[in-house]
C-alpha cells in the first residue's frame, strides 16, 4: 500500500498540536487562568513554533491555511482545562504529553524545510525551532523561565532526531519508518533526560 508522507506528517502534526494543547494546560494549573487564558496558552505552546517556522520559511502559515489546527488545538484545551478540574493530574502528564510533541513537530519542522531544498543545517535548526519555540512562548507568557534554556536536553533531544530523519530521508528511507525512528528518539532522550537530570554545561563565571 502507497503511503503519502504529506498525509503521515499531516495528522502526525495535528496530533502534537493536541499535545502540546494539553501540556500547556497542565503546566498552567496553578496560575489560576480562566478558560479564555489557558486556550491562549494552549495556542502559542501547540502552534508557535510552527508560526515562527513558516514565516522564517517565507511560506503560507500552516494553522491559517488550515484552521482545524485550531480547532483541534483548542479542544485539546477545552477537554484537559475541565478534566484536571475533576482528576488530580501528576506532572508525568505535562512532561509525556509535551515530549511525544517534541518529536513530532521536529519532525514536520524537518520535513517542511527539507522539501523546500534548504541544507541539513537550515532543516534541523527548523526542526528544532518548530518543536521549542512553542514552549518558550508558553513559558514567558506563565512567568517562568523557558525550560528549553535550562531543562534536561530539551533542544539537544529535539536536534538529534532531526538530524536523524534528515539522514534517513536522503537514504530515501520509507517516510514511516523515519518518521517514527526520529520521534521515539527525541521523546526516549527527553524522558530519560528528565529521569536523570541530564543537562549541558551551564554557563557560570569564575570566581575570583
């Protein structure tokens, strides 16, 4: 059976958007937002990196194009700001949910640079770009330092799968597959970068 890698890459996107929706909802449960507040929220985490990615890319933006992204994103809000009304979320639920959409919007940040004839360098930077900038805009709209800057291999995660779908896709590999191999990538080094607190050098002045 013919696979589209439009399609894959399609529904894998819309299904971060979901994710992310979700991952910024929990992540502001305790500032006391009210429902207009957390779909913003929601927005920037699921469709910012993408926005910032388009326009770099001088293409039509994605969500404008095509505005189930919004609606999708928008009833990922809705369903997890009233579910954690009535079930106590663990905060596994805000780190699972938010790394699974890292992967899959590096992976179509990759993709969408890739087909438009930029080099590695450009795709993977747009890999990443697509899958963090999200979470930086959630972050400073909720008054905390973005955890991309200072978290366990948040980029770094993002920047090794994307180079890993690149060299697939030039390998010509079947778009499932690579698609799939690059996310579980990005998502098994960001979970087990949280479980064990892997995090790069930090920058710190000597002491005189």
């Amino acid at each position: 059976m013919h696979v589209n890698p439009a399609e894959i890459l399609y529904w894998s996107t819309m299904l971060a958007s979901i994710l992310s929706a979700a991952a910024g909802v929990l992540d502001a449960r305790g500032k006391q937002f009210d429902l207009f507040g957390v779909m913003i929220i929601a927005f920037c985490a699921a469709l910012g990196g993408g926005t910032l990615r388009d326009v770099i890319l001088d293409r039509p933006v994605f969500w404008v194009k095509d505005s189930s992204y919004l609606v999708f994103t928008w009833l990922g809000a809705i369903l997890t700001f009233y579910l954690a009304r009535w079930i106590k979320l663990s905060s596994r639920w805000f780190v699972v949910p938010d790394a699974i959409a890292l992967g899959l919007y590096t992976v179509a940040g990759t993709h969408a640079a890739l087909v438009l004839g930029n080099d590695w360098l450009v795709a993977s930077f747009m890999g990443v770009i697509t899958g963090v900038a999200g979470g930086i805009l959630r972050d400073i709209l909720l008054n905390q330092e973005p955890l991309v800057f200072q978290g366990p291999l948040y980029a770094t995660a993002s920047w090794a799968g994307s180079v890993l779908f690149i060299i697939l896709f030039h390998q010509k590999t079947d778009p499932v597959a690579a698609t799939v191999a690059a996310g579980i990538l990005i998502a098994m080094v960001r979970l087990l970068a949280v479980r064990w607190n892997l995090v790069l050098p930090r920058y710190r002045e000597k002491q005189h």
